[in-house]
C-alpha cells in the first residue's frame, strides 16, 4: 500500500512538473499584427565547387558519352542569416532570389525545405546554385541580349572572365528580387530581401 | 488498486483524445501531391521563372480555398534548367513522390516526356501550347487552359486581315505577302508554322520564304532586309521576346514596311519595354490576359504576387505568371472533379476530370476551357491583341470554329 502511494505520489508530481514546463513553455499566439517580419541577410559566399574554366561544343567528339555544349560547372554557395524576431518559432517555407552577375541576370536560385526557427534565434541557409556556361550564354542571350550587345562583349568572353576570376569575387554578385515566406500558426509572411557580394 | 484504477483513468482521459484528435488532425491533412517542372536558370529562363512564380503563388491560392475538396495540394515544384535529361529524372522523382499529375514546362520536356506519360497515366498540364498536343488519340495526358499556337497563329493572320487589309487600297487589287520569322530547328518556333500558312493560303496571301531567326539573335538585319526584298505585308513571329524585338526593331530601323503578328511567347510586356516605338501595332495572340488587365480573377493573381512575392515588382511580372494560372486553375477543377467522383487517380483526372469540363470559366481573359474525350482544343474563339500607345488591347476576337466549322471539325486537330 505504502509503495504505491510512493508511486501515485512520484506520478503527480512528474504530471505537475510537466504542466508547468508546458505552461513555462506556451509562447504568445502570432497574429497579423504581432508576427514581426522575420531578417534575411547574406551572411556571405563560398564558390562550393571549383572545375576551372573550360568549355568545348558539340564538334569535340568526347572520350565517352555524346557530344554537345559542354563546359566547367560553376557552383556557388549563398549563405544567408535568417533570424526570428518573435517571440514564438517560425517556419521558413520557402526563399528564392535572382542571381545577378554585375547588371546581368542569371538565373533564378533558392531554397524549399521547410525550417523552422526558434524564438528570438538565427539560423544560417545555404543555397546552393550551379551555373554551366552553355544555359548561361543562352539565357544571357535570351534575357539579357541588349546589355550584352552593349557591354561590348560576347557571352562566352563575359562568362569566362566571371569563371575565372570568381577565386577571388573581384566582381560583384547580387541576390536580386528575393522573396522569403515565413509562417507561423497559419499566420504567412512575406519577406523580400536583396544583398551583394562582395 | 483503486489508485491504479484512478491513475489508469487519468491517463485514458488526458491521452486517449489527444490520440484520437492527432490522427485524425492527421487524416484531414492528407496531401495531394502534384509536382511541377519549371525553368528558372536555363535557356528559357526569361519567361520560365515568371511562370515558376504563378505556379507557387496559384498552387497558394487553391490551398487557401479548399485545396482538393478538403485535402492540401503539397506542390513539388523543381528547376530542370531546360536540360531534357534533368527533366526525365525530376519526372522520375515526381511519381516515387506519388505524384498525381504535373505542372510542366516548355517544348522540350513536354515532348520528352510525352510517352511516358501516356503510358504512366499520368495529366501533364504544360505551357508548351503545341496543337500537336491537343488530339487526345495520340497525347490523352497532354494538357494546357490555352488555345493552341496554331490556333492562335490561324485567329492572328485572320485578324490582321479583317482589320487592315480589308482597309488596305491594294485590297482586292493583289495579294498580301506574308512571311515567317522563326528558328527553325527550335520545335516551339516550328510548331504553327503548318497552321499559318495554311491560312494565309485560305485567305489568299502570297507565301514567301521563311527567314531563318534564331532565339538569341540581336541583329536580325539581313533577314529583315530579304522580308524587304521580297516586299513582305505581313511577318509571322514565332521566337521569344529577346529575339522578336531585336527583329522588330530592325524592321523599324530599316523601314520594312510590313506589319507583325506574334506568338505568345515573344508578345508579353517586355516587348514593350525592349522594341519601344518599333512595337506600336504588332499583333499578338498572349493566350490569355496581360499581367493586371481588368479581367476576371485577375484580383487574385494580383493579390497573391504581392503577398508572396513582395521581392519582385509588380511592373516586372508578366501575362506568362496568368497563363501558370490559368493552367493550375484548370488542373484544380479536374482534380476536384475527379475527387468527387472518388477517382483521384491520373486517369481519373483525366476521364472524370477534365474530359467532363464543357464552357468551364477561369476568368483571366482564357476563352471558357472544353476537353472531350476526342478533342483536347480547349476553344475555337481567340482574343487577339494589338500594341496601341504602349499597352495591349483587343483588336479582335476570332472565332474559327463558328467561320470554318467544317475544318474545325474536320482538318485542323493536331496540327
């Protein structure tokens, strides 16, 4: 009789603690009016992988596989500060942003796998983006064709000095026209956000 | 005993419903997952990442009210940069996922995946708006909310007729010349190239010789000065807005005295903002309205741009973010169908989906969407569009069905 009365005793005390501990732990309830606008700033960037600069088309024959436009993959890395200035969690649902090589357009970069973040903490996102110099001469061309024609160079000559001077970002590099969504209990935000690098 | 009857009562009361609430809150948000396939970095990135956005931004608006009937769509949505062989693996992806349909791209993953599709039963509602997609004898799980290129092409060529060279003095005195400007080894360019000059031949034109026009060209003189020399009244456009205004352009500063028709892939806002001048009086066929026009639903499209995509000026967004919606849309309508009809699966969006929609209205300036289980045209009727003092108005709508109802019916599916 005594053991269980020890037992029913340690019980409720444990129910007690966890009541309190879920009640130490409710946070204010996000509204429209309460949810503040969550940060999204470039903490900085890391060129990820790094082949070179080359690039042969599709009159090479290959060693193996087929011929085509083939050339040395580009791939970034867009570090980014996603900070909650809430005082309950967020869920980052999605971020994109243009990235931009001096005033040219490239391509279209981002990140939708669902994070969440604590109260009042920052966490960091890395957006990896792969560039490859044939798709980018043809969007050049295609989205920019007018700035190309008047920068007095051809994309091949553009795309090669950004290549390779990219060990050392001796040019700018911007994430234009960024737009993250943040949720919290049903309640949506929409951040837009735009940064250079260096 | 009885304190362990007590306790064992504590525990049912706090857990059992909390059970019970978590798997049906569980079972509520049962998804329904459709993937979709954009090109936001390659080669037709211009206007692929505008209507990457008015999927995502769409897909939130059917999620806010009701989804499928109830049931979320959870969208997985990938770039494949233009590269075919990226979209055969994010396809590949998309059915381990159990996916129910896609929301696909352009030309070259629509007709890449276009076996497999029919074989794995699967809808693929694209923007790639071939005619050679729209006979459901040979491509059943080909889709669009959009008239076709060609007969887009076909309704653009008979406009232009009807509302200037009727008006022409040469009218009735000789015929108009007309000629194509398009790459011709690109299959979106090629598409209505058949159709258009079919009917030109219908309307009596004089055909010339097609001018070889590639996608990133940026000086189109020499092609423009052969349409001069050959005396051209009318130019087909078929490429995307870089290239159609470099060639209009040229056209302008060479004083080429033909008038230009366009598909809509090169006619959207840009051309405005990159032929300037040169763009006063070009006709084009946009498939659907432009970015903010007065149309129904257009509301929406507005409100969710600026909701989810506050980064992006509203000035940059385009009729291709309408058309992405115009496509959800109608997805969302034969999947709520097929829902209905206890039949979500691929065929069964197709069958009791969109094979059942007859004068369906989306709004967004998209003439009412029809699909029948022999004709996957979703109209006969066509808005066509000029350029007057920088904006897009309606010169026309053209109905062929009602003008050529025996080769409506008869000829011009699939093709």
């Amino acid at each position: 009789m005594r053991e269980k009365s020890t037992i029913f005793a340690f019980l409720s005390v444990l129910a007690v603690v966890a009541f309190m501990a879920g009640c130490a732990g409710m946070t204010a309830k996000p509204t429209d009016k309460n949810f503040k606008a969550p940060g999204v700033t470039l903490s900085h960037m890391e060129v990820q992988s790094y082949w070179g600069w080359w690039f042969y088309d599709a009159k090479i024959e290959p060693t193996k596989g087929k011929a085509g436009a083939n050339g040395s993959p580009l791939v970034l890395a867009f570090i980014f500060n996603v900070s909650n200035p809430n005082d309950f969690p967020v869920l980052m649902e999605k971020m994109q942003f243009t990235v931009g090589f001096e005033d040219f357009d490239i391509n279209t970069q981002g990140s939708s796998e669902a994070m969440w973040i604590p109260a009042g903490k920052t966490n960091q996102v890395r957006v990896i983006a792969v560039q490859d110099p044939a798709v980018t001469s043809g969007s050049l061309m295609v989205a920019s064709g007018d700035k190309v024609k008047a920068s007095g160079k051809g994309p091949m000559d553009l795309i090669e000095n950004w290549w390779t001077q990219i060990p050392d970002f001796t040019f700018p590099i911007y994430a234009r026209n960024g737009s993250a969504i943040f949720k919290a209990d049903g309640v949506v935000k929409s951040v837009p956000f735009s940064a250079k690098f260096p | 005993m009885d304190l362990k009857k007590k306790w064992f009562k504590f525990v049912a009361v706090i857990f059992i419903p909390a059970l019970i609430f978590g798997i049906s809150a569980s079972a509520l948000a049962a998804e329904v997952k459709v993937g979709a396939l954009n090109d936001v970095t390659g080669a037709t990135s211009d206007v692929g990442k505008d209507y990457a956005l008015g999927i995502a931004d769409a897909i939130r608006y059917v999620n806010d009210n009701g989804g499928i009937n109830g049931k979320p769509i959870k969208l997985y949505q990938f770039d494949y940069g233009y590269r075919i062989p990226e979209a055969l693996t994010k396809y590949k992806l998309f059915k381990r996922l159990g996916c129910v349909a896609v929301l696909g791209w352009g030309t070259g993953d629509t007709e890449a995946l276009s076996p497999t599709v029919t074989q794995d039963k699967m809808p693929y509602v694209s923007a790639s708006y071939s005619a050679h997609l729209t006979n459901p004898a040979k491509t059943p799980y080909n889709l669009f909310a959009a008239t076709d290129y060609s007969t887009n092409a076909r309704a653009a060529i008979t406009a232009w007729y009807d509302t200037r060279w009727k008006k022409n003095p040469e009218f009735g005195k000789r015929k108009p010349k007309f000629v194509c400007s398009y790459h011709f080894a690109h299959p979106y360019c090629s598409a209505p190239i058949k159709a258009i000059k079919d009917q030109a031949e219908l309307l009596g034109f004089e055909v010339g010789p097609d001018q070889n026009v590639s996608l990133v060209a940026i000086d189109t003189k020499s092609q423009v000065l052969a349409m001069k020399d050959y005396g051209a009244d009318l130019v087909w456009h078929g490429n995307t807005t870089m290239s159609v205004s470099a060639t209009v352009r040229d056209a302008f500063a060479l004083g080429l005295k033909a008038e230009h028709i366009v598909n809509c892939w090169g006619f959207d806002e840009n051309l405005v903002k990159l032929a300037g001048k040169a763009a006063e009086g070009v006709f084009g066929a946009p498939r659907c309205a432009f970015f903010g026009e007065n149309v129904k639903n257009m509301d929406k499209v507005v409100e969710y741009a600026k909701k989810y995509n506050p980064g992006v000026p509203l000035e940059n967004r385009t009729t291709h973010t309408v058309a992405a919606w115009a496509n959800t849309l109608a997805l969302w309508e034969a999947m709520k169908r097929a829902d209905k009809a206890g039949d979500l699966t691929g065929e069964g969006i197709l069958k009791k989906g969109f094979e059942t929609i007859r004068d369906f209205d989306i709004g967004l300036g998209v003439q009412p969407l029809n699909y029948t289980s022999t004709d996957h045209r979703t109209a006969g009727k066509v808005s066509i569009y000029e350029i007057k003092n920088g904006k897009f108005q309606v010169v026309e709508l053209v109905d062929l069905k009602s003008r050529w109802p025996e080769k409506w019916g008869k000829e011009w599916l699939g093709w």
